[in-house]
C-alpha cells in the first residue's frame, strides 16, 4: 500500500572498487542501527550511579494558587528518602531564570520549583529524593502543601483583560506585543475585488510527545564544583545560558552528556527547571540524583506546541484570484511560563506569506500567559501555526468564490524563477518549485479521477474530500530575529561546531555540537567526511551523542530548527577541509612536491597522477603523533581540528522588523484524500501523497524517514491529538490512553515523492528539513473541508484538530461555522 | 507508574483464591492485570492484597456443549477466545475480542477481568448482555448463576462481590449477531458501542459507554427505524466528555444500535 | 500459600538464569531494567498503551509494564537483548536497518519483539497482519512505514 515515486533515484551503495560517485546523495547502512537493534543504545535512564537516588516532584493539583506552606518532614521521616528541596531553598540558591522578553513579560520569575504560586497543574512545588523510585513516589505524597486557590485563567482572550493575573511580577498577562506591517495593506484593500473576512480560526494545543519522556541523572563533584549531567536536553548550549547563572556558576561547570535520546521535537529544549532542581540536589545530598518523568507528567507539565487564535483575518482578492495579502489579530496561549517566548512572536516572520507571492501583511501579534502548561518549540514551531494560517486562508477564499483549488494555489505561488525571493519583511527563499511539488503529489493522489471517487463514495453513502496543504520547514535560524522582540537581548547569527581529528592510526574520529534524537547525525555525517578525506563511511568514526567536554559546542549547539543539515554538516565540511587541507600539507611535507599536487582517494594522500606515492591515513597520523622529527619547523598542523560553522547573516532592520531571518526553506506540498461518514461524523484518511523539496539530500532514505514521521505528527494533529482542559485547569488527555496518537493502523497509505531544488546558500545545496512544516494539518483541514462544505456552502472548518465529534458538529450546525466568513464582493 | 506497596499470593485453587479474597478487606482479584495494574499505576486505587488468578488453570477452559451451550472460563484470554475452535460456536465473541488494543493486551487480558472491571468503554458487558449470557460467581462455600443483564450494577461495580470470584461465563447458542463501535482511532478508546443479537428474530441491542452499566433494549422489530425508536425512547443520559458530548453520544448510540442489529440479521 | 511483600524469584532472561529478591509492587519492565540491567526494554507511558516494554514471557508477547516482577518467578522471559547471537543480528534485526525502520531507536526493541512474536506465529503475514501485529507498539519518529516494510522484507 506504500509507493514511492522518487525523483532522482535513489542509487545504492558504492560498491568497492568501483569509481567513487561520492556518499553524499546515497542512502548508506546507518551507524546508529547496530546498537540500537540490539537494545544497547544507552538513553539516561539507562545509566546508573552507585547508591544514586531517585528523585519524585510533588506537583500542584491545582491550576492556580498561592502557596502558604510547603512542609516536607514526614517525607524526611519515611525511612530510605534522602532528602527534599523546597521552592524556598531554591529562591535562596538561584536566581531566576533569564526572560528574553521586554517588560511587563521581563519581569516574570521563573524559578526550578513553583515560588509563591502555583500556575498550572502539574507544577513542581518541591521534589524529594529516595533509595528507589518507588520510594521517591510514596514519599512526594507525604508532602504537605497548604495551598490557597485562585480564579482560573485558561483562555487566551480572556487573559488579555488582565483580571486573573498569573504573575504578580510581570502585573500583566502579555508576555509580549506587536504589530508587524509591511507592504501596504489599506492600499490593497482598496484594490480588491472580493474581500474575505474570517472571524476567526484556532490552531489547537498538541504536542509530538517523544516516546521518550525527559529526564537526566545529575551528578555532583564537590572538589571541583562540577555538574554532570546525563540527560535528554536537545540545546545544551542554551540550556547552559539559562542554567549557569542562576545557579551563580560559570557555563563550563555544567557538563552536559548525552548518547542516545529517544526522540526530541522540541519538547527537550526546556528543560533547565527540572534540571536545575536536580543540580541543586545533587550538590545538597552529595550523591548522585536521577529524575525520570513519567508520560502524565509530560503532558501535564512539560511543554507543549503553541496554541494561537486568528482573529479578524482579512483577504482581499482580485478578481482572477491573485490575493494581495492579508491583516490578522493574533494571540498566541504560551501557558504558565514563557521560557523559550516570546520567540514564537517573530519566529512565524520566516514564512510571513507562507508560501505565496503576497506583498501586503499586517500581523497584531500578542502572546499571553495562562493556567496551562508551558510551550516549547514544538516541531514545526511557530510557522506550522501560521503556514496553517495561509493554507486555511487560500483554502477558504477558494472555496467561497468558486475557485479551484490547484488553480488559485499556482497562480498566488511564489514562482520557480522568482527564486531567491524576498519576502515582504525581508526573508529571502532561496530556491524551490512549488508549482512542480504540487503537481507531482497531484500525480501521485489520482487527482485526475477524484470525481469518479467522490461518486464512488457517494454511492456507499460517504462524502469524499480531498484536500492540498502546502508548507515551508524554514531552516537555520538567525537569533538576530530576538533583537525584533527585545533590543536588549545580545543574541544573533547562529552557529555549530564539529572537530574531526586524525589519530595516531590513522582512525578518523569526529564530535559534533549537535544532540540528535533519529536524525541520524553520525551517518550523515560520515558520508560528507568521507567524501572530503577520500575514504568510507565505515572508515569514519563518529561519537554518539553529545559532551560538552569534547569542546565542540558553542552558543547554539544543539538539535533544533531543521538546521542540522546545514550548520551542522556546515561545520562538519569546514572541518573536515581543514584537515584534508592539514593531511595534503604533511604529505606534501613528507614527499617534498606541492600540496596542489596532493589528492585524498581511498583513504591514502597520493601524489596526483602517481598512485603508487601514497601514504595511508594511518602513515599520516603517525609520523604527526608518534615519528615527527625532521619535518619542515613550520609546517603549522595539528590533524586535529575543531570548526566553528557560521551561517552569513546580517542583524535585522529593529524599525521595520525586517531582514532575513532564515537561512534555507524547504518545501513541503500534500494531498489527503478523506472519506466521511455523515451518519456518524467518523471519518478515514484513504490516501495520501507527501512532496519534499529539501534540497541536496544527503542521505535520500533518512530524508524519507522524516517525510513519514513529520506526515504522522501532523495528522496526529490534525485528527486526535489534542490537549483539553477542563474548567479547573485539569487536562483531559495526560496520556495515551486519552490522548491518541497514530498507531499502525491509523496511517494511511503514503506515496511519497522529491525535488531537489538546490539551495544556493549552503555548504552542501542542503537544506534543514526534520520539522516539516505541518503539511498533514493544512491538507487534512483542506480535506474535511471539501467533504463538509463546498462552492460557498455547508461549514467551514476553523479549527486544527478535527477529532469525529467536531466533524460530526460542523455537519449537525453547519450555519454556525458558516457565521465565521463573510464575502464582499465589489 | 509507581506502585503503593502491595501484598501478593498466588493460590493453586478457586477455593484459595475466595478464602484469600474473603480473608482480607483491600484484597482484589488479578486476572490479566491489563487494567488493575494501570490503575494501580496511576494510585487511583491500592488494594492491599493482590490474589493472582493466573495458575488457576480451571477457570481457563473454553468448552462446547453438545447443545451449543458455551462455557469460557473467566481467565479466558482475548487471544484464548480469537483463537479456540469451540468459540467459534458464537463467531461474534472472537470479532470483538479481536477489536480490544493490542495484541500484547490480548495475550494477558481476560474476558473475566474484563466484565469484571465493567469500565463503561468496555466492549464485553454490552455484548454479554446483548446474547444474555449468564455469569456462574463462586464465593465462600457457595456458587450461583446471575445473567448478564443483572451482573452489571454500577461503574466498576458488579453482582461478583467481595470475597467472591466470576468462574465463568455461559453463552446460549446463536450466530445472529452484530456489534457496532466508534473508537478514538482503530481500536482505541471506545466512545460509543452497541451490540445486538437476534433470538427467534426478535433484537436485543444492549449499548454502552451510556450509561453507568449497558442498556438493554428490545425494539419492536429489526427495522433501523424501530431500533434508533427505541433508542430515542430510553431517553439515555449519556456523560459528556473531552471525546464526545452528551448529544453526539446519544446519537451514535442510535446510529451504532441500529447497525449492529443490521448486522445481527445478516446485513452490512 | 503464602502472602508477600516481596519474594526471592528466579527467573531465565535470554537463556541465563537470575535469582533476584523482588518487592511485590516492582513492575517487571523495572526488575528487567533496574535490578537485572538488561536496559534494552524501554518505557515509554504509563497507562499500557505505548509498548515500548514489550518482551516475551514463556513465548507469549505482553507488555512488561503491566506485569508484576514477582508473576514472572519461574518463567522464561525474552527480551531485544536476545535476539542477536554473539553479535550475530536476526534477519529482522537486519531488516529494520536496512529499511530505516528506526530513528531514536526508542521504540525498536519492542518493535523488534512484536515483530519477532508475528513472524514466529504466521510467518507470511499480510501488511494488513503486519500493522495488526505492531497495533501495540507506538512509535513517534517513523509513521511506521518502514517499519512495516522492514517486517514484510523479513517474513519474505
């Protein structure tokens, strides 16, 4: 039931002997596999410490109250608990955490452990620490709380009025606002044929719950003040930023290590309460300490994907379709604690007209705090809700005045030879084939013979929609964008890091700066390297995960924001040429001839034209290492190298909120094809097609892998997947019981397809592309749609998350959906 | 994910198993642990004493009487009904089984422990009710027969009390059978289901998910529209909830209803 | 019989033979983990839904989660550890690698046991048979296609 239409083809592995055609492009056995099929991944519950203890957070049952006291002494007595931390040690021994928002959301503290108040369900109040975990668990329930609860804030436009106020500090709900303008949108009001008004649409509250819930094993050298810490966070970079001074240490006294993580999606970027809380425990009871979440508690109280209203959008349309652009209200719900935000109020300004050529946007943008659990950026961050956003507005518009769907999508594409093409507010696409990715997932859905399926269906008493979701993963990111939030913040650019070294015999070794969790970086990354020195992949060895001790982590390092293919690849090629560069000087050295003359091949340095003058690795490494005596006192070599990879970017314009703040996009276009029971509501995803356009592909089947997983998310997203409070700030769906995410059965058959639109402005021609950009949600929202409500007619879809009783509403009611959208024909 | 401390025995007999169920206060029965054990996980409840069924090899049987009569053990697992040869008398019984999780949720869990637990999402209490089945409960020195249709008494309350055991379940023959459901995802959790069973042409459809217990219906005909008739007529009150709401609950139990009697008689 | 808090139990792993003293409370997917190191199962939720613990007890595939540690005195339990032999990997095992049929990996050891448990009982099954047999098994990385396609490659 799964065809793959590839285009190119994929070729196999090299065989030995054969010319070398390059790794790169060829889909080459994974590094990872062998100890992860064999159980003998190591992830950080895997790792034990002699007479560790097991740490247990006592957490709020309430969504919003004041703490009166916290009263930890019959948790103490319990024989085998080590000890407890309470919110009040730790406003003793931190400092809260850094806010990268401008005033009132500045003033927001943050602390390990809930101080003073409670804001959401599931907030540590304080954590003990026992012989075993189930130990820790009995005795989290001895604490006693007293607590004084306070009126409930869970919606988004209510904490706008500021009446239930979540931080006393801050005196207001708004983490942050803005208003973003380019172009000249009263201008293309005016001009407009048709204006379309949507009162409003809703991208839900999901999460991509790794299955792997979070977690570290925090280790504490008294001697010489050193944490360790064995854990899943995926940007340790920054996590030291926000960890180190509130802990009053220097960045290098956390020591993050990492080796295998179980999936990552964002949600273990924000980690640094947790794991703070840990380190103060750590350092307290003098022995090592080991938190494990539970999946509850990932979904009470660790992150979630941001969940945004759209108010009042406005369309205005010519006459043949092309739309001009549009003007939104937007409020963004980023929970208790904004963390990571107010990023996501600039970051969804990569793909301001997603993926059209319109020239006039107007964004009111304010974030708000409420009673829910925090936000992270959640795969597809920020621009999955907006790209959303544009597909639900081409989606609706042409459903309203009659226009076809593939029709009014290429006409308002950015078009092939527009590319690179600036964005109203200054982000420069780089290359893609929008209209050609269209097509191929039309080719590859039937598009040509969905009548005939409609009637097909019809004839069994079903409705069938089919539905195109056109998206962008923008890849890179340049920290500059924070500058737009907040001209204090002192971030900017991006960077990676890798060292490749050449040892003694004549082993290639490689660090990266990256924590991956699947993406498959030891792989990848030994193709370009091999690729570069002239040998195999198998010849490459690559470390598993991440240690800041290896030093080959900066500011940024990490694994996020679809960028690995270019930041990290692009340290691992700027390292991997200073050591060919390195090994053709010694080799030039030891054959006294030029190092032009040099050439890298099967894993020798030879003289070119004269094979037989070859040096092994292994020759090379030693006589550095181990015989060095009588070489040239110049020659400048370590054959070990570390590289700093550095995206060109500028500081973006502050006054006009412009510049480029991305450095790749790669393109994503789907087709769902969806069949509904009206009696029921209850509905089957029958086919699909997925097009990705990420550039060079370094590795085709890997890429493929991410294609299959982000399709997935998203139509996890777009069918169950959703996190419901109820009005006491109780979520509905802490686990997966509750909250449904696809099983195998629940997937529909895939067709998959590629472009390779190459991006001019990266090391390889490749592009980031693990997010994805929510092409599932656009598509199956298109899709419902175009079962429910056609030509003007029937209910409008509004929301993300479309789980069988909202289908079943929308065709109950359908003049109530209908009330959102009003058409204005001039 | 943590369990409280807990107490353990493993009796050999059905009559160790009612003296150690009757002996103490908090003790509970453990048959395939599939939802006590989560529930156990999630504190939600704590018996002091778990008394696990799992060498009583008497209450496994599936056996096939001579007039289609079929007795299944109450540790009778999913996979043990999908599987058995004498189940296949009443087709319906594997059918469903097979639409319960998983596989690995199958190999463990039990029909006992599943009409036992009587959670109001569960498939078996409104399918036993629909073929009228009857339960064989055995406590302290003394056994008794209650059909289906009395055994369920409230959320995770049934006729089995305390110090008593569900031995096993009698299915009368019969092979005009229909079960209709809709699940969060394939076989998730159940939103609404219906089973129905015809008996000399006259429909009994017992819904669930409802109500605290299944409800049992007798429409005047098979006819889609004397069912969902009776459907309206029972006035059912269902829960709402973050799956579905009251309404939309009331109105698959007519749509689901009525299929499953369609079924019943031979349609699709 | 007796009523305990906990007990000493003995138990085979993949052919060897452990004696371990077990509290009645302990779960086996954290006697496995914890007190026996083979770390190779995973967990992944904490309502039974996930799958991530799956191993094979005396042949039958269940979820270790939902299983107590002191039930398993006696048995014979498999776990991902053993499916290789001195190094050597299962078809399956191969199969799932070539077919990029892991990510993170985290989901794969239980995975790898479902997968070894349908094979074992219908061993040309169907994709629809294949998607049946993993339906207990969530992975959030793949969309299960290859995963799917890894097992089909195997059985053939």
């Amino acid at each position: 039931m799964t065809e793959t239409t590839v285009s190119p083809e994929r070729p196999l592995v090299v065989e030995e002997g054969e010319e070398q055609r390059g790794f790169i492009g060829q889909s080459v056995p994974r590094k990872e596999d062998k100890r992860l099929v064999q159980g003998e991944g190591v992830f950080f519950d895997d790792v034990k410490r002699h007479e560790m203890g097991f740490v247990h957070f006592a957490r709020s049952p309430y969504a919003h109250a004041r703490i009166k006291s916290v009263d930890v002494s019959k948790a103490l007595e319990l024989d085998g608990v080590y000890g407890t931390l309470t919110g009040d040690e730790v406003a003793i021994l931190t400092d809260p955490f850094f806010e990268l928002s401008t005033p009132p959301g500045a003033n927001i503290k943050d602390y390990a452990l809930a101080v003073g108040k409670v804001r959401h369900v599931g907030d540590p109040v304080a954590a003990v620490v026992a012989r075993t975990r189930e130990l820790a668990r009995d005795a989290a329930e001895l604490v006693e709380v007293d607590y004084e609860p306070l009126p409930v804030l869970l919606d988004g436009e209510e904490a706008l009025k500021d009446e239930v106020v979540l931080h006393d500090d801050a005196a207001s709900n708004t983490v942050w606002s803005g208003i973003f303008d380019w172009g000249d949108f009263d201008a293309a009001l005016a001009e407009a044929d048709h204006v379309v008004r949507i009162e409003r649409l809703h991208f839900d509250r999901f999460s991509s719950t790794p299955l792997e819930c979070s977690g570290c094993l925090v280790e504490y050298n008294r001697g010489t003040g050193q944490w360790t810490i064995h854990g899943t966070h995926q940007m340790p970079g920054v996590g030291a930023i926000w960890m180190a001074p509130a802990l009053r240490v220097g960045i290098d006294k956390l020591r993050f290590v990492s080796q295998d993580i179980g999936g990552g999606f964002g949600n273990k970027i924000t980690l640094h309460p947790q794991f703070t809380a840990c380190c103060l425990l750590a350092r307290k009871l003098n022995r090592p300490v080991q938190w494990t979440e539970w999946r509850t508690d990932q979904h009470t109280a660790n992150t979630h994907g941001n969940e945004r209203t759209f108010l009042d959008v406005t369309v205005p349309v010519k006459a043949d379709g092309t739309m001009l652009g549009f003007s939104v209200r937007a409020i963004d719900d980023c929970g208790a604690f904004p963390r990571y935000e107010p990023l996501g109020c600039i970051i969804w300004a990569q793909v301001t007209p997603g993926c059209y050529r319109w020239r006039n946007v107007r964004v009111d943008f304010t974030q708000v705090c409420t009673n829910k659990s925090p936000v992270a950026p959640n795969r597809g961050y920020s621009r999955m809700q907006h790209l959303w956003l544009t597909e639900r507005i081409v989606d609706i518009v042409a459903n309203e005045l009659g226009l076809d769907p593939v029709e009014v999508r290429k006409r308002n594409y950015v078009k092939q030879d527009e590319f690179p093409y600036e964005t109203p507010n200054g982000c420069v696409y780089d290359s893609g084939d929008y209209a050609r990715c269209l097509d191929i997932a039309l080719e590859l859905i039937g598009y040509e013979t969905i009548e005939d399926r409609r009637r097909e269906a019809e004839s069994r008493g079903k409705l069938l929609g089919i539905g195109i979701g056109s998206t962008l993963d923008s890849g890179t990111n340049n920290f500059g964008q924070s500058m737009i939030l907040n001209p204090e913040l002192q971030f900017s650019g991006n960077n990676e890091v890798a060292t490749v070294k050449l040892d003694i015999f004549g082993e290639i070794v490689v660090t990266l700066g990256t924590v991956p969790q699947g993406q498959s970086h030891e792989t990848t990354t030994a193709q370009v390297v091999a690729d570069i020195l002239g040998c195999s992949p198998d010849d490459v060895n690559v470390r598993a995960g991440h240690d800041t001790y290896w030093n080959s982590h900066a500011g940024f390092s990490g694994t996020y924001a679809s960028q690995f293919a270019v930041t990290g690849l692009g340290a691992v090629k700027g390292a991997a040429d200073k050591l060919a560069g390195e090994m053709k000087l010694l080799a030039s050295a030891v054959f006294g001839c030029s190092p032009d003359d040099i050439e890298l091949a099967e894993g020798h340095a030879r003289i070119k034209g004269n094979p037989e003058a070859a040096l092994p690795f292994m020759a090379l490494g030693a006589i550095l290492n181990a015989n060095n005596a009588g070489l040239p006192p110049d020659l400048d070599i370590s054959l070990n190298v570390r590289y700093v990879y550095r995206p060109p970017f500028e500081k973006p314009d502050l006054e006009r909120k412009f510049g480029n703040l991305t450095l790749t996009y790669a393109t994503q276009i789907h087709a769902c094809v969806v069949e509904v029971d009206p009696e029921t509501g209850v509905y089957e995803i029958v086919d699909y097609a997925a097009v990705d356009d990420c550039g060079k592909r370094i590795h085709p089947q890997i890429v493929e892998g991410q294609v299959h997983g982000a399709t997935a998310h998203a139509l996890g997203a777009a069918t169950h997947e959703i996190f419901t409070y109820d009005e006491e700030g109780n979520l509905l769906t802490p686990n997966f019981y509750d909250y449904h995410v696809p099983h195998a059965l629940d997937m529909p058959p895939m067709r998959t397809g590629y472009v390779e639109s190459e991006s001019p402005f990266t090391p390889l021609g490749a592009k980031g592309m693990g997010e994805g950009g929510g092409a599932g949600i656009h598509a199956m929202c298109a899709a419902l749609q175009n079962a429910l409500g056609r030509r003007g007619e029937g209910p409008i879809v509004s929301r993300s998350c479309n789980p069988y009783h909202r289908v079943w509403e929308l065709l109950q009611n359908p003049s109530e959906s209908r009330k959102l959208v009003t058409v204005e024909s001039r | 994910m943590l369990l409280r401390d807990v107490e353990y025995a493993r009796p050999a007999s059905v009559e160790d198993a009612v003296r150690l169920l009757s002996e103490f206060d908090g003790a509970r029965a453990l048959a395939g642990g599939q939802t006590l054990i989560n529930v156990m996980k999630a504190r939600a409840a704590s018996p002091d004493v778990l008394v696990d069924l799992n060498d009583l090899d008497d209450l496994k049987g599936i056996e096939l009487g001579s007039d289609g009569t079929l007795e299944i053990g109450a540790m009778a697992t999913y996979t043990d009904v999908m599987t058995s040869a004498e189940a296949r008398a009443r087709p319906i019984l594997g059918e469903v089984c097979a639409q319960i999780a998983d596989v690995q949720v199958r190999n463990r869990g039990t029909i006992g422990g599943n009409v036992c637990s009587n959670d109001p999402t569960n498939h078996l209490p409104p399918l036993l009710v629909a073929v009228g089945a009857t339960m064989t409960i055995v406590g302290a020195g003394e056994e008794r027969s209650v059909p289906a249709d009395e055994f369920f008494l409230g959320v995770y309350m049934t006729a089995a009390g305390p110090g008593e055991l569900l031995t096993k379940i009698t299915v009368p023959p019969g092979k005009s059978d229909g079960f209709a459901s809709v699940t969060i995802g394939k076989e998730g959790t159940c939103i609404v289901n219906a089973a129905a069973s015809l008996s000399d042409g006259s429909p009994r459809v017992a819904i669930g998910c409802v109500d605290a217990v299944p409800v049992l219906l007798q429409p005047s005909s098979s006819e889609a529209s004397a069912v969902r008739e009776a459907v309206r007529g029972a006035s059912l009150m269902p829960p709402s909830d973050v799956h579905a709401s009251a309404d939309y609950r009331r109105h698959l139990a007519e749509v689901l209803a009525a299929r499953a009697v369609t079924q019943a008689s031979g349609g699709k | 019989m007796d009523v305990v808090s906990s007990k000493t139990i003995t138990v085979e792993v993949n052919g060897a033979r452990y004696e371990r003293e077990v509290d009645a409370r302990r779960l086996l997917i954290h006697f496995l983990r914890d007190d026996l190191d083979l770390t190779g199962s995973h967990i992944g939720c904490d309502t039974g839904n996930c799958g991530a613990c799956s191993v094979l007890v005396d042949g039958t595939l269940v979820k270790s989660c939902m299983l107590l540690g002191i039930q398993a005195d006696g048995a014979k339990i498999e776990t991902v550890e053993g499916l290789a032999q001195d190094g050597r990997l299962t078809a399956l095992q191969q199969s799932f690698s070539d077919h990029h049929a892991l990510q993170c990996g985290y989901c794969t050891p239980g995975m790898l046991m479902s997968a070894t448990a349908l094979l074992r009982a219908n061993p040309h099954p169907s994709e629809l048979e294949i998607r049946h047999g993993i339906q207990g098994n969530i992975c959030r990385c793949t969309g299960y296609v290859n995963i799917v396609e890894a097992i089909r490659a195997a059985a053939e």
